[in-house]
C-alpha cells in the first residue's frame, strides 16, 4: 500500500507545474454503511485541475477520520467538472482503503456525484456523495459531504 501510495505522489508531483488550478480543502462527512452505524467524519482533501474552457478533470486525494474512530478512509480519484457559470456538475471515480481501528485494513472502489458553488473567485462550496463499494467483506459506505475549498 505504501508503495502504491508513493508511486501515485511521484505522478502527481511531475505534473503539478502544468495545472491550471491546485486547491485543497475540508468537509465534513455523514457516512452511513450498509450494516452498522452511521458516524460523522472530518475530511482534509486536495487535487489538480486541466482543461480548458468550462470542462477540467484531474487528481483528487482525501482523507476522513470519523467521529467513533472506527476507521480513516483514504480516497485516490479522477475528478471531471462542468462548470455551467456560477455551479459546477463533478463526478469521480477511484480507489478506496479504509484503515480500521481494530488493525486491518479494507481496500474499494468509489464513484462519487456533486456541485461546486463558487462563493467568490478562489472558494467554492461543494455538496458530494459517494459511494465506497468495499471488498474484503466489508460493508459498503454511502457519504453526504459537505465542505469548502479553496484554489491556490
């Protein structure tokens, strides 16, 4: 995992210079499994955007601890955005690995549906769900996140 992990930050890293918007942000997560019980995280995330015009797409990395400790989940994904004026249509796909309290860990895939607001020139509020469809034998994950970032 380290490796993976390492391997995806060295290719990010080589095409930072040609981004045309670097940002970084919170949230707060309500993230409600399949089986068990519901909790509410705090989330720090990150990414770049290319393009041109009003469609970009680019990298997203995010990390969320929940309230109960359970698990931090870390999410690796493709970002695409439509910017429609003063909204912005996003959805993502990636990798999921939850790092469970008890010691082990479980890895997924996510799709995630959402709209950026743009508050003012560099900050935007953002509304997301996403779905972690776990393997492993853990319980899949639905999250409502709703947080702000900013663009360097």
């Amino acid at each position: 995992m380290k490796t993976f992990l390492l391997s995806a930050a060295l290719c990010c890293a080589g095409v930072v210079a040609s981004a045309q918007d670097i940002y970084a942000g919170g949230a707060f997560d309500y993230a409600n499994p399949h089986s068990g019980d519901a909790s509410l995280g705090i989330t720090v995330l990150g990414g770049m955007r290319f393009g041109a015009g009003a469609v970009t797409f680019g990298p997203e990395v995010d990390y969320s601890l929940t309230n109960d400790g359970d698990y931090g989940a870390l999410r690796l994904r493709a970002m695409a955005r439509h910017d429609t004026g003063v909204i912005a249509l996003m959805g993502g796909l990636g990798y999921t690995n939850y790092d469970l309290d008890n010691g082990g860990s479980a890895d997924g895939l996510n799709f995630g549906l959402g709209l950026d607001y743009e508050l003012g020139a560099q900050t935007d509020l953002r509304v997301e769900v996403i779905r972690d469809m776990m393997d492993s034998g853990q319980s899949d994950v639905t999250n409502i996140r709703v947080g702000s970032t900013y663009s360097f």
